[in-house]
C-alpha cells in the first residue's frame, strides 16, 4: 500500500488518475456520483495505490484511490473514486 502517491505499478503507460477522473466522468453522467466532478487530471491527486501481487485469480492487480484536491483540503474523504486494474 502507498499512501499519498504512487505504489508499485506493473501498467505503467497509463497514469491511474487519469483512468480514474474518466471513470468518475462516466460515473457522475447518469447520476451515480453526486457530487462535482472535476475533468482536469490536475484537480485529482492519488489518495492511495495498493498493490495486490498475491490476490488470488487477480495476480498484478491495482487498487487506485483518488480523491479532488479540493475535497482533500476540505477532508471529505467520502467523495474518494477508486478504480481497480488488473494486468494478467
């Protein structure tokens, strides 16, 4: 686990705030995310990254959590995305 930043990343073409900001994007459209959303990768900074090496059937596994600078500030950590990858 890698608190505020970056862990161990297997996947490393792609920046995991930006996969999370465009599945928060797509999450906010039919209302399953009721609050702001941001769509400016800079506005996002990983919270934490855990990565999973031994989850069993799901070996290079990423558990993402980010969370909007601005909620981060105001500590409203109930407004945290998290997305999953998984890199067979």
């Amino acid at each position: 686990m890698q608190i505020g930043g970056y862990g161990d990343e297997e996947d490393v073409e792609v920046d995991p705030v930006d996969t999370c900001v465009r599945t928060a994007l797509y999450a906010a459209e039919p209302g399953r995310w009721k609050w702001p959303v941001s769509a400016a990768p800079a506005d996002w900074v990983p919270l934490a990254d855990w990565y999973a090496p031994g989850l069993r059937h799901r070996e290079g596994s990423t558990l993402h959590r980010v969370i909007q600078r601005e909620d981060l500030i105001a500590r409203r950590f109930e407004r945290t995305f998290t997305t999953f990858a998984w890199n067979p």
